[in-house]
C-alpha cells in the first residue's frame, strides 16, 4: 500500500474512515476503530468512558505473537538470543512510532487541547501507543489472519533491513534485553553536557553491574545514550561480560 505524502492534514470528520483507507480495510464494528483512536487526554476533557489503553494493552500482545512468530519462521539460523534482538527492535516504541507516522495515524488520533497543543500528534509514544490499539481493534474485529497480513506487510520489510544490518538499530532497547538474559541487571546511564546551550555535546556513559561499559558522544543526550549503548552491547554480543557482577572484580560469571 503506497503511503500518504504531503503536508498533515486535519484529521476527518470520521476518524473510523480515516482508519480504514489507512490500513486497506473496512470494520464490521467501526465503533471499534474509533475507540482505537481515542486518546486518555481526550476522553477526560469530553467525558468519555472509553479509551484506547485497553485495545493498547492487546494489541501489544497480537504485534509481539505475530513478530516472534514470523521471527521463527523465516530466520531458521537465528539463535534464540539473536530472534530476541530482532523482535525488540521491530516492537519498541520508535519504529512503532515510525509505522504510525508513515501511515499518518498522528492526523487520526482524538486528542485533549492540551496533548493538542503540545504537538501530541507527533509524540512517538501516542504514536506507538495508537498503532498497538489499532492492531488491538484488528485482531477483535477481523480476527488474527487478517492482523497477521497486516502486520507482516508493515512490519517485515523492517525485521529485513534489521537482520542485513541497514538502518539505525534502538541500541538502548536490545541492550536492555540482552544485559538482563546475560548479566541479570539493567543498564544505567550516566550524562555529562559542555559548550553553550546552542551547541551542546553530550557524552553518556552506560553501566552494567555497576561497571562503565560503553560511552558515546552526541548532539542529543538520545544520539550520546544510543551510541554508547550499541558500543556496550558489540562488547556484550562479544561475549565480554562485567566482572564486577559477582561482587568480586576478579571473577567474571554471572549472579
């Protein structure tokens, strides 16, 4: 399905119909679409009941089955640690995010005056939080064949690029799943700034076990904590691990 270009239009009278040019379907319950789209802010400011948090909550559930699951399938040389990495970097929140705005699902979003007025529609986590509801409505309405369609057409062409090594990987995310499998703690990250307010450089420092582990430098206090994070997690795909884990610097196992 070609994706919307151009500058971002208002959202339309019937978000629902809106819904469904955007993702190649049609509802048998549209009432179903529009609570997918209904933001907390704007159900507390209009008095509504419904929200899309709980469509959220399943649709995070039917993204994560079908990714593992074509995970499986179509990568039969993956290790176990390897299809893990994988699914974290097709289910964070940033290429979910990424997926909504290709679709312009920010246009669609019912939204308080103020999550309106502070750019709301372009929050990567409402972003990501929509999409997830929308799958959510999916599955409800249409059932996991037509979830798995969807979701294999938008999603897969990511899960390739991200297995040939392309594209900018959510080193912060696959480092937390891989730290807490191999090292049994989480990362920390510590963030020091120079140069005036204009132009910034940000250095971050990322600690496993208490250990520093992987340092980056940027312009964004993200680029600095991504950069060090990938350099954290080559050393612990590597198979280096902190010897401070044990509470003793002289030994390397894990806790």
């Amino acid at each position: 399905m070609p994706l919307a270009e151009g500058p971002a239009r208002p959202a339309p009278r019937d978000p629902a119909e809106g819904l469904e040019h955007a993702f190649g379907i049609r509802f048998n319950d549209r009432s179903m679409a529009e609570t997918a789209l209904i933001h907390r802010s704007y159900a507390f400011e209009t008095g509504l009941d419904n929200t899309n948090e709980r469509l959220e909550f399943l649709g995070d559930a039917v993204l994560g089955l079908v990714v593992t699951d074509l995970a499986y399938r179509q990568f039969p040389d993956l290790s176990e640690g390897e299809l893990a990495k994988l699914r974290a970097a097709t289910v964070n929140m940033n290429l979910l995010a990424e997926v909504a705005s290709d679709l312009r699902l920010g246009d669609l979003v019912l939204l308080g005056r103020g999550e309106e007025m502070s750019g709301g529609r372009t929050k990567p986590s409402i972003l990501a939080d929509a999409m997830e509801a929308v799958l959510g409505a999916i599955y409800l309405d249409q059932g996991l064949d037509a979830a798995t369609d969807i979701i294999e057409r938008m999603f897969w062409p990511r899960m390739e690029a991200y297995a040939r090594g392309e594209g900018e990987r959510d080193y912060k995310t696959i480092l937390q799943e891989l730290s807490s499998q191999e090292v049994g703690s989480v990362p920390e990250y510590r963030l020091t700034a120079r140069g005036p307010d204009h132009q910034k450089e940000f250095t971050a420092t990322v600690l496993l076990a208490g250990e520093p582990w992987g340092e980056g430098r940027g312009r964004s206090k993200k680029e600095a904590e991504q950069r060090a994070a990938g350099e954290a997690y080559s050393r612990l795909a590597a198979g280096e691990r902190p010897a401070g884990q044990t509470g003793d610097p002289g030994e390397g196992g894990v806790v």
